[in-house]
C-alpha cells in the first residue's frame, strides 16, 4: 500500500506540474531582436482608402457660408426643437457616392487627401478657396483569438497600429501566439491574409503594421494553450479533487493499518 500511496503522490506532483507550466521568454516578449538605443526610420507610409460601405463624413466650408450651404446635407428640423444632424455619405456597391449639386462621385479606392483634392477641383467653379473637411464614421477592427478582451473596437481618426488595436483588446493572453497573427483584409469582395511578427523589430515594414478599415486580427494559440483547452478547468479541478481524495483515503488507510 505504501507503493500505491508514493506512486499516487508523484503523479499529484507532476500532474501540479504540468498544470502551472509557463511559457517561456521567446514565446511572450515583443521587439525580441532590438538593441539599446538602436533606431529606425519608419518608411511604411499608410493612408487609408475608402471602400464599398464606407460612411464617409464630408463638411465644406467657405468665406460665404451661404454659398457653400448647398454642399452639406442636414437632416432634422430646427423649427421643431431638433438639433440638425449632418447626413453621411455611403460608398455604394459601384463605389460611389451621391454628392449635392456635383452628383456622382467615384471614391473607392481614394484616400482622404485624394478626395479631398478631387472635390476642390469639381467645387471650384461654385466655391472659392473651399475648406473640406473629411471623416471616416465607420472605422472599426475586429480581434479575435487569445486576447484578454476580444471584440470589434471603433477607431477615431484615420490609422491605428496593430499593436495600438491589440492594446484596445487587452494584449495577448499569455497562451498567445505572438510571431504568427494573422490579418484578414478586404478588397472590395477578395480577402487578402497576411502574417505578421510581434516579436521583430520589422513588423514596422509589414504591410498590415498599420491597419485598414474592417481588418479581422486573429491570435492563434500556442501549444500550452492548446493543452489548455484539451483539459478545461473542470477537468483540471476534477483530476485534482480525485488525487486528493485517493491520497487522503491511502492515508487512512495506512494509519489504520498501523
């Protein structure tokens, strides 16, 4: 009996064992291969570019307020009591907008400056030295996989990083795969995947660094969270109660016999 109560008690240990298991360094650390005070020059320039069910936010202004009136579109009543609420412009499946007073305007695939410029040259004839403001309402990323917080997350502004967007999640979980995320990217109907290290210094030259409009980020998870999810924590907590249970029953046992 005293065999069975030792070999009870080594499997405890090392089930304990395997059960708290860390990951190692390589497996959780960022920007593994940077120096003490090394620097590099961020050449990957990132503009975003309007999509088929963009929202886009178009605001033009002028000395005159008059003569720029009929370019913005204002829903609401003000003789009511309402508040006046600008109208969105959305990016149909031809990749166009319907502009007041201009009309059709193909936007897909330009960014804000270049939108901005082509509606300066078609209001010039209406407008002198009209100010165009420009605005992308519907600018969300989408994490998924082993991060604390997954979710879909709205971005203010016109870029975000991966690692900013990762940040809105929480960060990784530890059980994170961190030198294989994946980015699925849309072109207007063709997904696109694209990898990317967190762990080098170079993820600054991926082409997925700086995200897009609707990108899905997902975290894959690394062996120990796979084990993990193999032996979920009831199973964990019923494997632990049982080699208790048998380890205080051999116990007893003993004593009595004794």
């Amino acid at each position: 009996m005293l065999k069975v109560f030792i070999r009870f008690f080594l499997f405890f240990l090392g089930a304990t064992f395997l059960l708290s298991c860390g990951a190692s360094k390589e497996e959780v650390v960022y920007f593994q291969d940077t120096g003490n005070f090394e620097t590099q020059v961020n050449t990957n320039i990132f503009a975003i570019k309007f999509k088929v069910d963009d929202l886009i936010e178009i605001y033009v202004s002028s000395l005159n307020p008059e003569t720029s009136a009929p370019f913005n579109l204002f829903r609401g009543d003000p003789n009511r009591g309402g508040q006046p609420e600008q109208v969105d412009y959305l990016v149909d499946q031809a990749g166009e907008i319907d502009f007041p007073v201009i009309g059709k305007l193909k936007v897909a695939g330009l960014s804000p400056d270049e939108l901005r410029t082509l509606l300066r040259d078609r209001l010039s004839e209406y407008l002198k030295d009209p100010i165009i403001n420009i605005g992308l309402r519907n600018f969300t990323v989408t994490i998924l996989g082993n991060v604390n917080n997954p979710g879909t997350y709205p971005v203010s502004g016109e870029q975000i990083t991966i690692l900013e967007a990762i940040g809105l999640a929480g960060d990784l979980s530890i059980t994170g795969v961190r030198d294989n995320v994946l980015v699925i990217r849309d072109y207007t109907g063709t997904k696109v995947y694209n990898r990317i290290d967190l762990t080098s210094k170079n993820m600054t030259k991926s082409p997925v660094y700086y995200l897009s409009q609707n990108d899905v980020v997902y975290i894959e998870p690394n062996k120990r969270g796979i084990s993990a999810s193999a032996l979920d924590t009831n199973t964990k907590a019923s494997i632990a109660t049982t080699i208790i249970s048998v380890l205080i029953t051999s116990a007893v046992i003993l004593a009595t016999r004794n």
